[in-house]
C-alpha cells in the first residue's frame, strides 16, 4: 500500500494531486468524495477526469468497494492515515483491469483484481501500483472480492500471526457480526476444538451460532467478562480487541496465563454522526496501560495491529493474501455480505455500520445493483 494509493485523478470542484501522467485523459467517471470532517453528509459523489496509468500502475474499472470502521472514523477526522480533505476514501475495492502501464508484466486487460490502498479507492476507475493488485480467485464475485482483503488480512494476521491460535484453544470476538468479527469466526473455525466466545445484540446471535460461534454474549445487557468467566472461569487464550478505552484492560484481566491481547482499533470512539469530544476524553483517559515488569509478572502478551501502517510490507501481506486465496478456494472462508448500496446512498450505508445493524461486510458499488441481486440480499 503506497502512501499516494492512486486515484485516478483529483475531484474537479476541489484542489488536489496533479492528474497521473500517462496515457492521456480519460473520460469522465464517478467519485465519492470525502469534502470535510462531519456526518454523513460530508460525503459527496463528484466527477473526476484524470490520466492512463503510470508506468508500473494499472488502470481498474471498479465494480465493487469495502466499507470499513476506518471510513466511519475518517468521516469524523479520527483516522490518522487519510490525508487531508477534499479526499476520496476506500481502502479496497474489486475491479477488471482496463489499462496496462509501461513495464507491467504480470498482469493482462481484463483481468479481475482486488486492490487493497491507504485510500484513494471509492471511484469507477483507479490507477494502483501492480504490486497493490490480487488476482480474483476462479468463482468470486466481485462483492466477496471488495469484502476479503481488509477484514480477512486483519483477521488472519492477529488470529495466526499473533495470536499463534492452535486446536483445543478459546477466543473472545468483540463485534463478532462485522466485518472482522465474521472473517475471525471463519478461521477459527479451519483450526481443530476452538471454542469462540462473540458479543454481538441478540437478534444477531442466530446468525452467530449459524456461522460458528460457540457462546454468543449480549454485550447490551450483560456484562461480557462475567458471561465468559460463568463458562470459563480461567478466562480465554486470545482475545481480539477492536474497542479500546476500558475494554481493553477487561480484556487482559481475561487472558489465561501465556493469553494474548491483539488490540487492532477504537470502535470506542464512535457514538454518534460527528466527532464527540466527551467520548475521546473518555476512551483515551481510559486506555488500557501496562509496563514491561507487569508483563513479567502477568505471564500475558500485548499486540498492536494496525494494517493501515503495513504500506510497504508487500510481501508479508501478499503471503497472507495467498493462504486467504487458497482458503476461499477450499471452500473454508466465504465473505458474508450484509448489504450492497450505490455510491448515491452511501450515507445509507454508513448508517447501516454506525449503528451495528450489519451481520456481514457492507459494501458500495458504483451504480444501483440489479433487482436480482437485491433479491438475493433479502
């Protein structure tokens, strides 16, 4: 992931990047744009009219977009990897590359990719580095495609990477019917007697049992480190902790001995359209902190994730790419899409993630999605 993710060129009405050299201008095409910090207004759908792809970029004619809680918090001004507005956001979408840039060999015109970038990717057409580019695997749509790599990469790297999660072992899931939470489920679930502990509301816990968890938690109306200590009273191996603030430390008081923590967000943060200055004073005076000594003495680890600073690991990230391909090939992971909404309502969307109402990835497309494939979603 490169810091300049490569839009395919700047928002006419706002100043920007120079339009990529290369190729001449293109016609014009479609843009979320993000015009300043707010609520969901703040998202504007904006012509754009840039260059052919530099040399070592292709050129991708977008079908689908990933909605991610970082776009939540970048809306707001919360997310330090989005540059300044007028901007577009994405981080990753899924498309058929159109144009070939000078000295690319590994790809071909049509191929279907999904591009993974710091941002840069809610557009009809993207120029991205090859490098920032996976090949589709054979039978994915292009909605499972804009669901996988964030969510999955995250969810694999923390779980395996991490967490080092093996046979007979127990995790604790926080959000467990978003996004990472459904992917985290589904490699659990390649690994032999994990037993999976999910808080989600309960009208989600059907959909939860379905997909693997073993005891899902109304974090609404129960305390969720009692409900997991009634179960196991020694507490979980890994706990993934998206929330932040004073869910944190819950979370270390939860792990058993040689337990690890992977910390990956501050969902926390997030109460309400705009940026809330009590809730940030609240969730960073509660920010869970420990010292190596304690450490020690605790016999537990910490982890930090965060995929947003992985822009130059392109090997790492590709590696994990590849198993997720080769899982998604087997049949053991399968993105689960909530709902799909055009660019025109993606405050829709925003609301639909905001006030976790989604069991699966939300996801946007540059234009309406035919009547069948809304039937399909209901």
């Amino acid at each position: 992931m490169s810091s300049e993710p490569a839009p395919a060129a700047a928002p006419e009405q706002a100043p920007g990047p120079e339009p990529p050299a290369g190729g001449g201008e293109t016609a014009e095409h479609r843009a979320l744009v993000l015009t300043g910090f707010g609520g969901y207004d703040k998202l504007k759908v904006q012509a754009r009219r840039g260059g052919g792809p530099r040399p070592g970029e292709v050129s991708v004619r977008v079908r689908a977009c990933g909605l991610n809680f970082a776009d939540l918090m970048a809306r707001q001004g919360l997310y330090d990897r989005l540059p300044p507005p007028p901007v577009c956001p994405g981080m990753e979408c899924a498309g058929t590359v159109q144009a070939l840039g000078d000295g690319v060999r590994d790809r071909q015109v049509g191929d279907k990719v999904m591009v993974l970038a710091r941002s840069g990717l809610w557009q009809e057409v993207v120029n991205v580095p090859v490098s920032q580019t996976f090949l589709m695997p054979e039978g994915m749509s292009f909605e499972e495609a804009a669901a996988l790599l964030v969510n999955y990469i995250t969810a694999y790297m923390i779980l395996f990477d991490f967490g080092n999660l093996r046979p007979n072992q127990s995790v604790l899931i926080h959000m467990a019917a978003g996004g990472v939470g459904t992917a985290a489920i589904q490699l659990c679930k390649t690994v032999e007697n994990v037993t999976i502990f999910g808080t989600a509301s309960a009208s989600k816990h059907d959909s939860l049992k379905e997909g693997g968890v073993t005891h899902p938690i109304d974090y609404r109306t129960m305390d969720y480190a009692e409900e997991v200590r009634k179960i196991s009273p020694k507490g979980v191996d890994i706990v993934l902790d998206p929330l932040g603030g004073s869910d944190t430390s819950k979370a270390f008081n939860l792990l058993k001995p040689m337990g690890k923590l992977i910390t990956y967000g501050v969902a926390n943060l997030l109460t309400g359209q705009k940026k809330n200055l009590m809730a940030m004073a609240k969730t960073w005076w509660n920010q869970f902190s420990i010292n190596a000594l304690q450490l020690l003495h605790q016999n537990k680890a910490v982890c930090g994730y965060h995929l947003g600073y992985m822009d130059e690991e392109f090997e790492l990230v590709g590696g994990v790419v590849s198993k997720l391909v080769n899982l998604y090939s087997q049949g053991k992971i399968k993105p689960k899409i909530d709902s799909v909404w055009p660019f025109d309502q993606v405050a829709d969307a925003m609301r639909q993630m905001q006030e976790k109402k989604n069991v699966g990835k939300v996801i946007l497309v540059p234009e309406a999605p035919k009547e069948e494939s809304k039937k399909e979603e209901n």
